[in-house]
C-alpha cells in the first residue's frame, strides 16, 4: 500500500499516533481533543516547566477541562515530552507554536523555523506535518516545505504531508471550543489534503472545510482577524467623532444592530488585545510590500486601533481637568488588564499600553482584576489590588473600566462617587450618571 492507503487505515483503526509542537493555548487544547478521541497523542515543548505540568495532569489553559486532562494523562493517552527525538515515533504533528510581531513590527516567525528544523531531523516516510501557528501567505510551502526536505531528505507529497489549518481559538468562549469549531485545511497535493481532513474529522465535533491550497488557508485565516480589525477600526474612528458631536456611540450600535440584516455590531474599546487581532494585519501588511502593493484600507484601522490607548488617556485627563485635577500626580485605578472579558489572558492587553500612557504622563497607576492578579509587561512586575470596596475606590481620583469583567460590582463602583470613564460600557445599566462618562 502507498502512504496515503497506510494513513487512512491508521487513522480508521486509532493506531495513528499523534503530536503537537508547542503546548500553549492553541496546542494543549488540540492535544487533549486528539487523546479524547482515541488517539495516543504526545505534546512537545521546549519549556520543562509546561512538560511536567502536563505530565502531573496539572491544567494551565482555561479551555482545558481539568479532569480530562487528569483522566487522559493517567490512562496513558497523553503524555508531554522537551525530547524531540519522540517525533521519529509520531504519524501526525502539528505546529502549534508562537508567531510574534519583532521590535519592527514585522513577522517573528523564527519558533515556526526552528520547530520545523527540528521535526526535520526525526521526520519518516508517511508522516504527516500540519503547520497551525497564524502567519503569512506562503509559510507552508516557501519556509516549512523546504526546510523539511532539505533536514529529512524526503519529498514532500510522495514520502510524507504537508498543510496548513489555521487554529481558530476564543478564549473564554463558552460555545465554541476547538472540539466544536469548523475547520480549515490546505494542503500540498489532493492525497495530503484528504488524509489530513480525515485526521481533523476523526477528532474534532466541527465541520471540516477543505481549501485547494495551503496559501489560501493562510490567508482565510488573516481574512478572518483582518476582517474584525478593519470593524473595530470603524467603530473606534465613529466613537471619537461622536463624542465630538455628544452622541452616545454605543446607542447607536444598539440601533443599528437591530436591522436583521446586513449589519454585525463591533464595539469600540481602549485598544485591541490578544493574539490575532492585533498583529494579523502586520502579516498582511508586511507580505503585501513584496508585491508593491499597500493595504491602505488595513492599514488605517491598524492606526487607528494602535491610536486607542493613547487617546483614552487623553479623554481620562479632559476628565479629571472638569475636577479641577491634574493628569500629573493623579491616582488612577484601571479595572480590568486581561485582554478581554473574563479570562485569565493580558497577552497584547490594550490596558497594559493605557497603564504606560498614563505613567509617561505622570499618573500613579494601579490595577484591579478578579481573573489576574499579577502580570508582567517591558520588564515591570504589577499587581492587582487584592479586593474592591468603596474605601479602596476614594483613594483614587479616577477609574478607568478598560475591560469589562461580569464579576465586577459596577453599582459598587458607581455608588463609590469616584469619577469613571467607561471604555466598555460595562456600567450602562447603571441609573445614576453622574460620575460616569463612556467613551
């Protein structure tokens, strides 16, 4: 039989045995769905730190179920390893490791390279390595499949598979999870995409989707990010105007997304936080130049949002001026570092960047967050206040809502009679105003 009738039969009986490089919030996760499926799965990582915690069927990813973790671990289904030697063993890899922006605010994508010389040297005939990190149009065919048949001596699309299915992860989502969620995949050649469409339909629940290239999938999923960093971008633009003109943006989105059709509400916000959002369109941006073509449109929202912190702090300090108190030497509190609503997650946090602004500017900045209760940003360690009460609130002369926590008591804080700006709207049913002012 040839390598596509081997694959198809392992992956029919469960005896195809899995990886995943990288074991962060896109690869444990992935792990884990694998292993609940009946396939033996191994998890690589180059942090010891993140192999024994797995290993002690310890979870550290809030879309991981913890006794599921505990059960697979213990039966023998998942097991984390930081030798890469392992792969020689593996059917399936997956690539699911970072891919930063650097000090220019160009792809980093570095982790992918390395994990792809690595997997090269222990690389077999009939394997199958699906890249899943977010990146440019062209990685999977222009960077991995070169590096893997120079280190393997193998040939791609005869001797093993190579794709790409771009993870589609949104923490703290409490409908959709990797199990749950419509694939993608795009493949070098017919036979990889079948088999490895086969794989993701045999562990995931969602729809598989197949695409004709891996290009095409690279650039469905910057589409994706792209797509809601353009909106956001409109919306952020359409709230400095409407305070200009002293409407309520958020008014009117709750109009206009009572129209059934053609409309889908984007809120405004300090800034944009995560993984993707923020740093997809510098992939774009930066591959298009290779074209001489500019993404002008992208390229405004990416100003846009990148200009958000900057002008909430402005806003903070016209509103601490109408109390006759200066932006220098003031206290503020900030509500909320995580990235968004109730997860444990400040990676590109947008209150992280409203915190700098406003200690360039001469505030004394502390934070308050249920979900995280110290953080680290440009080589400073923060911490959150311990507890939330009206005493703790009057010591500052104004606070910030810069995510919007449902655990947080906004009548507490409204009642507390300390100047709110509201970045969120998260104290929009709050009846008394008076000390609130949204963006």
């Amino acid at each position: 039989m040839g390598i596509k009738e081997v694959l198809l039969e392992k992956i029919r009986t469960k005896t195809l045995l899995m990886g995943v490089c990288g074991l962060g919030y896109v690869g444990l996760p992935l792990a884990v769905d694998k292993a609940k499926h009946g396939f033996r799965t191994i998890g690589f990582d180059i942090q010891q730190k993140k192999v024994d915690l797995v290993n002690a069927g310890t979870n550290y990813i809030g879309d991981v179920v913890d006794a599921d973790l505990r059960e697979l671990v213990s039966s023998g289904m998942l097991r984390a390893t930081s030798d890469f030697s392992f792969v020689k063993d593996v059917d399936f890899i997956a690539i699911c490791v970072p891919t930063p922006l650097d000090a220019h605010q160009q792809p980093d994508i570095s982790y992918v390279r390395d994990s792809a010389k690595t997997i090269a040297r222990y690389l077999h005939r009939g394997s199958i390595v699906v890249l899943e990190s977010t990146t440019y149009p062209g990685t999977t065919e222009e960077l991995l499949k070169p590096i893997l048949e120079e280190g393997s001596s193998l040939k791609c699309g005869e001797d093993f598979y190579l794709g790409f299915s771009p993870e589609r992860v949104d923490p703290g989502n409490l409908i959709y999870k990797t199990s749950n969620t419509p694939k993608v995949v795009g493949a070098v050649g017919a036979d990889a995409a079948e088999v490895i469409a086969m794989v993701y339909s045999a562990i995931l629940d969602g729809e598989v989707h197949t695409v004709s290239s891996p290009a095409v999938a690279e650039m469905e999923k910057i589409l994706e990010n792209t797509y809601r960093n353009v909106n956001i971008g409109l919306v952020n633009e359409l709230a400095m105007l409407c305070h200009k003109m002293g409407i309520n943006i958020w008014e009117v989105i709750d109009a206009a997304k009572t129209k059934p059709y053609g409309f889908q509400p984007f809120y405004p916000g300090p800034g944009l936080g995560g993984h993707c959002i923020p740093l997809d369109p510098f992939y774009l941006s930066w591959k298009a130049r290779e074209y001489s073509f500019h993404t002008s449109m992208i390229e405004s929202s990416m100003m846009i949002n990148d200009r958000m912190p900057e002008y909430t702090v402005e806003r903070a300090g016209k509103i601490l001026n109408r109390a006759k108190r200066a932006l220098n030497g003031s206290r503020v509190l900030l509500l909320g570092v995580a990235y968004k609503q109730d997860i444990d997650d400040y990676r590109e946090s947008p209150a992280l960047r409203v915190m700098e602004e406003f200690q360039r500017s001469g505030a004394q900045v502390d934070y308050y967050d249920p979900f995280i209760p110290a953080c680290r940003y440009k080589g400073r360690h923060y911490q959150s206040l311990p507890a939330l009460d009206p005493e703790a609130l009057r010591q500052y002369d104004l606070a910030v809502v810069t995510t919007a926590h449902s655990q947080v008591d906004y009548g507490m804080i409204a009642r507390a009679g300390v100047p709110v700006f509201d970045c969120k709207n998260a104290m929009k049913d709050i009846l008394n105003r008076e000390y609130i002012e949204v963006l």
